[in-house]
C-alpha cells in the first residue's frame, strides 16, 4: 500500500475560468511578490459574482483563500463537478503514480484550519475548504483513489503544537494501516506550495518515519514562467523529481551500519537499514540473516539464505555477481545436506570461527574465548564420533558400560584426543588443552573474566599482536587437533560478511 500526503497550500489550485484562464488561488496581485503575480483572488470573486468584502470594520483585511474556496466548493458540490478544478503542482504527481489501480493506494490532503484568535490575516488564508476542492476533484478523476483531508487546527507558528499534531496524526494513522498492508507501507510526500511551517513538520516526522518505512519527497517543477505573459493564465507543472529521504541519509547513515556491520551487530544494522530498503533491500534481508548466525542459529542463517530466501531474490541478483552466488548455493547446499552427513557436520561447525573474530574486533575477550572453547568442543566431538572414541575405549571405562549414551564433557573429549593422538601428558598442545578446560570452567563456574594475556598465551602469539593474528593463532590451535582434516579458507558466514561490508563502501 502507498500513500501521498500533500500539505496543501494556496498556489496549488486554479480555476479554468468562463474565457479559458486559468486563475489561481494564491495569486492575489501583489507586486511585491515574485513573478509580479497578476489579481487573480480578485478576478475569481468576479467569476462567481461575489463582491469580495473584508474581515473587518477596519477594512484592513480582505476576504480571501478560506471565505471563497468554500463558495467554489459548494458550487462543485451543487453541480456534481470539480472539472474545472485545475491541481497545478500535483496533477503530475497523480498521473504519474496514482492513476493506474495497481495497489492500495489513499492521498491525503493536509490543509489548515487554524483558531481566530491567531488573527484574520492568517486566519483568512486558512487552506481547509481549499484541501476539500483538491478532494473532489481527485475523487472525480481518479475513483479508485480513498482521498481523505486533514485539517490542522494548531496555530502553525507554533511550531510545538504543529509537530505534536503532525506525529500524533501519522501515529494514529499508522495504526489503522490494514494488517496485510503496514508490513509494506510506502509514504510518500508533497510539501511544495504550502506554507513552510506545514512543510517543515511533515518533513521532520517523515524523516523519522524512514527509519521504519521507504519514504519519498515528490517534488513537482514549478513552470518559469508561472503565469503565461500572453493572458497571465496560471500554468501546470510538467515534470517532477523524486528524492528518497533515504537516499539523502544515506552517506551518513551507512557509516553508522558499516560499523554496526563491521563490529557484527548485525541487528542494529537491520534496524538502520530498513529506512533504505528501497536501494538496499538484498543488505537489509543479509542482516536478519546474519543475526542469526551472531545467535549460534548457524542451521537457520545457512537455510536463511538458500534459494528464494535469499539468494534468488530480484534484490540479490541485482547486487551480486552470478559466479558469486553459485559459489554461496554451493556452500550451504554442502552444509545443508537433504541428510546430515560428516562432512556438512563439520563445515557447520567451522562456521563458527567468524564470531570469533568479531569478538576479538571488539576487544570481547572472555566472550572470544568462550566461542573459540565452543568450536573446539564441538571438533573434538565431531572427531569422536568420526573415530568412535567410545567403542575404543578412549573416553574411559565408563563410556563403555551398556545403556551409557551420555555425551562426554570438554574434559572427558580433550584427554580423549590425547589417547587417540597418543600424546604424553608432558606434551604442549596435551598442556594447553588442559588450560582451555580450566579457563572454561573458571568462567562457567567461578564468573572469571578472560584477558588479552591469557588469549594470546593459548593463541601462541605475541601480547602486542593485532585481533587478526590471534585469531589466526587460535585457528591454528583448532587445526592441531583436527589431525588430517583442513579447515575450509572462508566459510559462508565469513563470506558474506565481507561482501556486506564491500556493499557498504
């Protein structure tokens, strides 16, 4: 479902007069204002043979937009007729988007409606019975449209009030979207014509409202000149722009998700992503995937991504190469097996070695220990299994009484390695098993905080080395007790980590 709202203002409404001129609204021959705008306010009291009085005794203030755009629209109601109606900025916008009923569509129509107390210089200009002149003209060309008006009825230099008003009104409005049709809500938004005040605060809660829906400024091309110099009749704007206020944030915004992306928070990513759905909906549909992978969720994320899910959507192949893509359905078709196979066990579980790289980015050492303890139990098992550890006897006497299917612990699999391996107590690697063991207990049973010291001792490298490094040292540790067997060079995870945050470049 889209929506446009339009702030309706004076300018954008004409009347195609008895000698074929088109008068409008907002023109009220006022040579101080640009263009030399030509007496046309005037000249349509004429037409509906009204004389135009004044607001007061004083005859300072004539009357004008409010008192005869609710004549003229009583005239068009009367007659069943709002031909004549001429939308000078929006009738191109209409066309362009709205004629053709291919989806839920509704325009609204924001006029203002402001107390008499703010004066009747402003009070006159008020633009409410305007917006129901723009309405039923839309109704009567486009019947498939729902066109609603909004009257504003704040003073609009209180800016306060004006933007309260404007966010409980989308709120509200929000709320009411059809269930089917909030999930793919688009908004779109025209403020040209109106006063600034009523522009700005649509602006401003649009600009929120990105965060969570696409939203796009129409912006029409108003015609140079604006009155013809043959007959000053009003003319129509023939062309717009159209901006996505995402596509303006966009260059602040995306390094704000590149370093949500790179550090792993693949959700705050999401959630910064959804306002540039429209450019970049293949990264937004990548971030819930990945969130998932972050999770320990790597079955789910692996499936996440496989076919329709991800891969063979119009956004993905519009951004990834096909090579690329082949490369990724092969990978999880080799991890996701239709039956479980050990090869697919254990290339899921080297999946893991990414969170713990995005552990160390963030200086997160007792949880980059925890994952790299996670993934070693999780090979010594795969090995166990593999081998049959407990029909050898390697677990111990216990695991071979009958009716005894329990799952070895971290300790009982790591002195099983050793006996498999035929390693002697005294044996380095055999010793730093025994410290990862230790260590993980620590943290699990007496709340101990992991250093950069102890992690860098395991990993075998240097105190002052970089996070890369002593992920690599901690890789080469997992490789040490995986006998023959080679770790993949780049996982699924790993590799669309990476092509994420070369999209986001």
């Amino acid at each position: 479902m889209k929506t446009l709202m339009i702030t309706v203002g004076n300018r954008q409404v004409g009347w195609r007069c008895k000698d074929g001129i088109v008068r409008n609204f907002g023109a009220d021959g006022d040579p101080a204002r640009k263009g030399n705008a030509p007496p046309h306010l005037s000249e349509l009291y004429e037409e509906f043979g009204i004389q135009r009085g004044f607001h007061d005794p004083e005859a300072k203030h004539r009357h004008n937009v409010r008192y005869l755009s609710e004549i003229v629209y009583r005239h068009c109601q009367a007659k069943n007729d709002f031909s004549p109606v001429v939308l000078l900025l929006d009738e191109q916008i209409l066309a362009a988007h709205y004629a053709t009923p291919t989806e839920p569509a509704e325009v609204i129509l924001w006029g203002t409606d402001q107390p008499e107390s703010v004066g009747w210089q402003f009070y006159a200009m008020d633009t409410c019975w305007l917006a129901q002149l723009m309405a039923g003209a839309i109704r009567q060309r486009y019947p498939h449209l729902n066109v609603t008006v909004w009257n504003c009825p704040v003073d609009v230099n209180q800016r306060q009030a004006l933007w309260d008003f404007t966010e409980k009104q989308l709120e509200q409005y929000i709320k009411r979207l059809p269930e089917n049709a909030a999930g793919n809500w688009q908004l779109q938004i025209q403020t040209k014509g109106s006063v600034p005040q009523m522009a700005d605060a649509l602006n401003m809660i649009a600009a929120v409202l990105m965060r969570q829906y696409p939203v796009r400024k129409i912006i029409p091309t108003e015609p140079k000149p604006f009155f013809d110099p043959s007959n000053q009749s009003a003319r129509s704007a023939e062309s717009l722009e159209e901006v996505s206020l995402g596509e303006v944030f966009w260059p602040l915004e995306c390094q704000r998700i590149a370093t949500a992306w790179k550090r792993g928070d693949f959700a705050a990513a999401k959630v910064l992503l959804e306002a540039h759905r429209d450019r970049h909906e293949a990264l937004y549909q990548l971030a819930d995937r990945l969130a998932l992978a972050t999770n320990w969720s790597i079955q789910d994320f692996l499936k996440g991504i496989q076919g329709e899910r991800w891969l063979d959507q119009g956004s993905t192949r519009a951004v990834a190469r096909k090579d690329q893509r082949q490369q990724w359905r092969e990978a999880t078709v080799n991890r996701c097996p239709n039956s479980e196979t050990a090869t697919s066990k254990f290339l899921k579980i080297c999946e893991f070695e990414l969170l713990i790289d995005l552990s160390l980015q963030q200086a997160n050492y007792t949880l980059a220990f925890m994952q790299f303890a996670q993934m070693l139990e999780r090979l010594l098992f795969w090995r166990c299994e593999q081998e049959d550890w407990r029909t050898q006897g390697h677990l111990g006497e216990e695991f071979l009484q009958e009716g005894n299917y329990r799952d070895p612990t971290l300790g009982v699999l790591w002195r099983a390695w050793a006996k498999a391996e035929q390693r002697l107590p005294a044996d380095d690697l055999v010793k730093k098993l025994g410290t990862v063991n230790e260590y993980r207990n620590g943290v699990v049973h007496r709340n101990r905080a992991i250093g950069r010291k102890e992690l860098t001792q395991l990993a075998g490298v240097s105190p002052e080395t970089s996070p890369a490094e002593i992920h690599q040292g901690l890789l080469n540790v997992l490789c040490q007790v995986l006998n023959q067997e080679q770790m993949p060079e780049k996982g699924v995870a790993r590799s669309l980590y990476e092509w994420g945050l070369e999209q986001l470049k």
